[in-house]
C-alpha cells in the first residue's frame, strides 16, 4: 500500500528554511579554495599528454551526456527496487515516488549517498598507489560517479533524468558544487525559478549551460590541492580515499538539498491552490 505524503504547510517551510540555512552557509568561501585551483594551473605545464588527452575525452564525454544522455545515463530500475523494499509496494514507478513524503525520499537518497561515497573511497584509494599517472583513470571517474550519484537522487525525488532539462539541472548542481562565492550566487538565483513545465525558465538555462566545457575544466580546477596530495605515490592511497568520499559527499549533499527545495516549492504551490480553490 502506497504511504502517501500529507505534509502540512508548515511542516514544508519548516524543512524549506532547512534548505535556505544550508544555501546561505554555502555562500562562503573557504580561503583555500581560491587556492586549490593553483596547483592543477601550475602542474598543467609539466602534466604528460595523456593526463590531458583523458581528461579531454571525459569532457566530452559529459557533454554528450548533457546533450543526450550519452554513457552516464542510468536505469532507474535499481532506485525503484530500494523504494520498493522501503514501502513494501511493488509496481513503483515516478508517479508513485512523487506523492511519497519527503522522509522516505530523504532516506532512499541517503543510503544511496553512503554506497556512492563507498564507492568512490574504494576508487581513490586504488588510483593513489600510482600517483600521477592513475591519476588519469581517477578524473574520469569522479565525474561519472558524480553525475550517477547526481541522477539517482534526482529519481529519488521524482524527477526523471531522461529529461534534457533535469540533465542541465543536474549540471547545474555539479557546477555549484565547484564554483566560488559569486558562482554559487549566481546559480542559485538560476535554479530559483527552473521548472520542467516552465519552457521560458527552461530556454534560459539552456543558454547558460551551452559554455558546460568551462564549467567542466572549472570542476576539474576545483580538485587543485585536493589532487595534489594523490599524486604523491603510495602515500595517495589514503589521501585519494579521504579525498573522493569528500567529493562524492558535497555533491550528493548539493543534490540532496536542491532537489528536496524543488519538491516543496512544488507541493506547497499544490498547497496554495488547493486552498483558493477551497475558499471559493
């Protein structure tokens, strides 16, 4: 039997200013972040080819995946079957996850967040035994694993990835994680107003993500002195298993927080409507 979500208004302002609080912390700059970005500008001198070549194709890559899905696009079977085990219902599907209340959605997107961060734990410690050069294997992954993490907390909140425009909401989530204090600003203001059913919204924002190759070389930038440190061979097992779950953790925490705030807006619209309409 479907648990269906019967949220009062103010129990959705009381979790939407949650979100705000969260939105507002994450406005300031960490004084060294403005530093992380040093090394990687300075080390591109003297980085071989093949580190740039892999990570040429990993920008690609990820704007084939903004265009049509590309390798990144997942299933949502795996997610339907941990909300399935979660209410005990069988024929799960988007509908259905959209109507649940946001506890359950909260909890299926957290379990996923500790098996990604696992994952990514697991990746950086087997690329730091080599330094440098599986450093090459490293960046590529990081990003796949940050646009999946990205895609499952997405239908974990009843969006469908498949959808070009939650694909350029996804993008949007991993550029904010990477970005500075104006760059954060700026996308949330972004963000703000985007709706799938809002075609002008979804135009504009369209517009803004067609640089996603800059977007992609400033989330590489971002990994500064954070890779810095796993370049170091040997010594780079614990630091890139420290530094991936770290990763993995801000954009999935990112996600979490940007696609919860979105369904409420949502259900207190519904709110709203149902209201007037009881009022006449």
């Amino acid at each position: 039997m479907q648990e269906v979500s019967n949220e009062t208004k103010d129990m959705l302002q009381q979790e939407l200013e949650v979100i705000r609080k969260w939105e507002e912390d994450q406005k300031g700059l960490w004084f060294w972040e403005k530093l992380g970005r040093l090394p990687f500008k300075i080390l591109d001198r003297f980085t071989p080819q093949v580190v740039h070549n892999k990570i040429g194709q990993a920008l690609d890559q990820l704007g084939s995946y903004l265009q049509g899905g590309g390798q990144y696009l997942i299933s949502e079977k795996e997610i339907y079957n941990r909300f399935s085990k979660k209410t005990g219902e069988e024929n799960v599907d988007q509908e259905y996850i959209t109507n649940l209340p946001l506890r359950v959605m909260d909890e299926v997107s957290g379990d996923l967040t500790v098996s990604r961060k696992r994952i990514a734990m697991t990746q950086g410690a087997t690329t730091g035994i080599g330094g440098l050069f599986t450093l090459t294997i490293d960046i590529p992954f990081i990003l796949g694993i940050s646009l999946k993490t990205l895609q499952e907390i997405a239908i974990s909140y009843g969006y469908d990835p498949n959808d070009k425009n939650e694909r350029i909401f996804i993008v949007k989530c991993l550029q904010f994680t990477s970005s500075d204090i104006v760059g954060k600003q700026a996308i949330l203001e972004e963000l703000s107003s985007f709706s799938t059913s809002d075609k002008k919204s979804s135009d504009q924002t369209i517009s803004q993500i067609q640089g996603w190759r800059e977007v992609m070389i400033s989330y590489r930038d971002n990994f500064g002195w954070k890779k810095l440190f796993q370049m170091i061979p040997i010594a780079g097992m614990v630091f890139g298993s420290i530094i991936n779950r770290g990763m993995v953790n801000d954009i999935a925490e990112t996600g979490r927080m940007l696609y919860k705030k979105r369904r409420i807006e949502e259900r207190l619209a519904l709110l709203d409507k149902e209201q007037i309409r009881e009022g006449h």
